[in-house]
C-alpha cells in the first residue's frame, strides 16, 4: 500500500486519559493532563469567561478575517499582563496572537531558525514539558539539555543550571519557563532569577520565555511575571511565548501571543513585518472567537478585576489540595519526606514516583498519571484526595 512503511508512533500523553475512560473503576483518578478541574472534577469555564463570550455575541460582530496578526486588542493587551503596564519595552516590542502557547513557540523556534545569527541551538531545562524539543526540532533548531532539576533535593540544581549557562557558547538561546515549571513545580527564587539574569547578560545568552502559566502559581499575575520583568529590566532582548489555555481556561480556543522585545520602535517594525512573512504561509491568520473573549477580559477594568480573582481562586484550590494530600499521607503514617508537595507550585506536582510505582498506582488504585511521577494537582478534589494517598501509601510506603 501507499503507506506500507508509515510505523505506528508512540501515544501522546492523552493516551492516559484514553485509558482512564476505559477503566470501570468508580473510584478513579485522572491525573494526566494539565487542565484546571473544580472539587467536583469537572471542567471550568470561568464565569468572566461566560461574561465576555456573552458580551462577544451580543455584539453581532462578522466573521471575517483577523489579520496575520490576530485580533489587534488582544496581543497589545496581552503584552502589558506581561511586561507590566507601563514598561518601557511596550513600544519596543513585535507582538503577534498565535495558535496559544505551542504555536507562540512555534513561532519562536522558527524565527530563531531563520533570523538568529547564533548556532541554531535551543537549550531546555531537564526535564521540561513534552512538547518543548519537538516543537524546536521540527522548527529546525538542535534542542540541547540543561540542567534543572535534581532528583536527590526534589529541587532546583541551581548549581548546575548556572554552570551549564556559563559553559555554554556566549550568545546561546536559553528557554526558561517563566512561571510553574512544568512538569517538576519547581521554580527559581527571585534571587536566583537574579542571578541567572546576571549571568546571561555576561554570556550575551538570548533568553526565550514560555509562559504558560501566569497567575497560576502564586495566584497573583503580576508577581508571576516577576522574571520576565526582572530580566528587561536588567536590559535582556527577550522573546517571550504566552498561553491563555490555562490561566483563562481557554485550552481548546487557542488563544496564545508571541512576542520579541527589539532595540527601539523602529526595529520592532522590522521584526513584525519578518514575523508576518513567517506566519502567512503557515496558517494565514490566527482563530478569532478566544481572542475576542480574551481581549475582553484583559481591556475592560471590571471584568480584569473579576477574572484576577477567579485565577485566584483556582490557584488556591490547588494549593488546598496540595496541603490536604500531604496531611493525608502524614496521617497514614507515610515514612517519607512530602514537603515537596507543598513547596512546588502551579498546576504539577512531582512526586519522586519511580515508574514502577506509578505504574503499580495506576493497575492497583486506578490513578492515572504519567510514568515520571508528575501529577496534575487540579485533579484532585476533596472526595478522591483519600484514595489517592491511600494508592500512593501502599505502593511507596
Ligand atoms: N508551555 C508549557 C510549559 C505548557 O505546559 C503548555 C501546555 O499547557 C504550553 C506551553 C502550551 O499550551 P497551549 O498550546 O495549550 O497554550
Ligand atoms: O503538560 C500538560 O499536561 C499540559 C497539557 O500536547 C498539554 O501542558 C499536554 C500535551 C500537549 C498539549 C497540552
């Protein structure tokens, strides 16, 4: 046949999720994918969500186009949650919507490729999430660890994650998640994104934010921007990726900006018009109907305010659950150390799981989650928290 020779690929990390409604079980988890859930495991559409949409609709607007650029309040809106409102790189920036955060790196990877006059490199952390080295793979660029995490503190290995940017080429491109690592929860203190700023400066490193969480860590979006912000204003040219899947719960509306921060307005012409010849031939123009709602949120003062507080409240919740799993397991009597659960932050959870285990978990307890002992938190809720810790307790102890 024609595609006699097309090998069957591996399955994606929704496969959990595909194995999860194949499971009979009533006590069930799913633990797989990051999207936000509320305590009763559903799904969230956030009500200034509703509201905009609302708005959006009623408004009767037509269908045509956007253009290459996307719906023009959206990005510009988008880059001051960023950046901050007044700060000075707002004229200094090339922005463009994109098919939300995988597309903004997309985008990214293939503007480096194309205009960047470094090694064609992008360096990630390890681990990072999934998707990171495919997509800078398939935008042309040769994907390079570097250290991040160590498994033996369930933390950051700042030591190895500064001697990794100092050994680098000067000029190397860095990706660093901006907010909530995914999938480890571990982020830099802002004295060590001081210093890793520091440091990039003395090597000239170009540094490639993805920000696919903001608001969601801590709950409050502008200390979330803290080393975007930190890094221009030690002067750093940025390229920034933003998604508004999560902290809007916009997943499957797309809605995602791109941004590179230029030397002056003029220069940031220069980029948009590359960006735009980089966009047409891929997509044309991005979808409207997220960025329409999102740029309701983000232009109208009340309806901000009110979407400030829902972001709270989701980060809370997971902070909550974060708390109840630990205190569960303490109480079972568990042996081992689970401050981590509580130290990490945003939407993950990793747990230190051995593959084995989590596999264990998974066919004796019926709690899906992926083989390195990442767990979506915002799976969690205050009725299956109990058989969770118990799965957990007796497989690990
Ligand atoms: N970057 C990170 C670290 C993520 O976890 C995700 C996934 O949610 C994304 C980017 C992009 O997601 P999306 O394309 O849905 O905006
Ligand atoms: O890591 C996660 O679970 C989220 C959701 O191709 C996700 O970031 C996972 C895979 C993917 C897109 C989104």
């Amino acid at each position: 046949s024609i595609w006699g020779n097309v090998p069957k690929g591996p399955p994606a990390i929704l496969g959990i999720t595909e194995a999860f409604k194949a499971d009979s079980n009533e006590k069930k988890i799913n633990l797989g994918v990051g999207a936000y859930r509320d305590d009763a495991g559903k799904p969230y559409v956030l009500p200034s969500v509703r509201e905009a949409e609302k708005r959006v609709i009623e408004n009767k607007m037509n269908k045509e186009y956007a253009g290459i650029t996307g719906v023009p309040e959206f990005p510009s809106a988008a880059a001051k949650l960023a950046y901050g409102n007044d700060s000075p790189v707002l004229d200094k920036i090339a922005v463009t919507q994109t098919i939300s955060g995988t597309g903004a790196l997309r985008i990214g990877g293939e503007w480096l490729k194309r205009w960047y006059s470094g090694d064609k490199v992008i360096r990630i952390p390890t681990p990072s999430w999934a998707n990171h080295k495919a997509i800078f793979q398939d935008s042309g660029l040769t994907v390079e660890p570097y250290r991040y995490y160590n498994k033996d503190t369930i933390g950051l290995d700042f030591d190895g994650m500064v001697a990794d940017l100092k050994a680098a080429p000067p000029g190397s491109v860095f990706l660093f998640h901006a907010c909530a690592h995914n999938p480890t929860g571990v982020d830099p203190s802002p004295a060590q994104w001081k210093e890793l700023s520091r440091v990039c400066l003395e090597m000239s490193h170009l540094p490639f934010f993805d920000m696919a969480y903001q608001g969601f860590a801590s709950g409050d979006s502008d200390a979330d921007a803290f080393a975007v912000r930190q890094f221009i204003r030690d002067g750093h040219k940025i390229l920034l990726s933003q998604s508004f899947a999560k902290n809007m719960g916009l997943y499957g509306e797309r809605a995602g900006v791109f941004s590179i921060v230029g030397e002056d307005a003029e220069e940031a012409k220069r980029i948009d018009s590359q960006l735009k010849i980089i966009i047409r031939p891929m997509y044309s123009n991005p979808p409207i109907h997220g960025a329409r709602i999102a740029s309701q949120i983000l232009n109208d003062p009340k309806l901000y305010t009110q979407w400030q507080g829902e972001v709270k409240g989701m980060a809370d919740r997971i902070i909550t659950m974060r708390k109840l799993l630990r205190e569960k397991l303490e109480a079972l009597g568990s042996k081992h150390d689970w401050s981590h659960i509580t130290s990490q932050i945003g939407m993950f959870a990793y747990t230190g799981l051995k593959p084995e285990e989590v596999e264990k978990i998974t066919k004796n307890y019926s709690v899906y989650f992926t083989k390195d002992g990442r767990i979506s938190v915002s799976g969690i809720t205050s009725k299956n928290v109990d058989h969770l810790a118990e799965a957990i307790f007796q497989v690990k102890g």
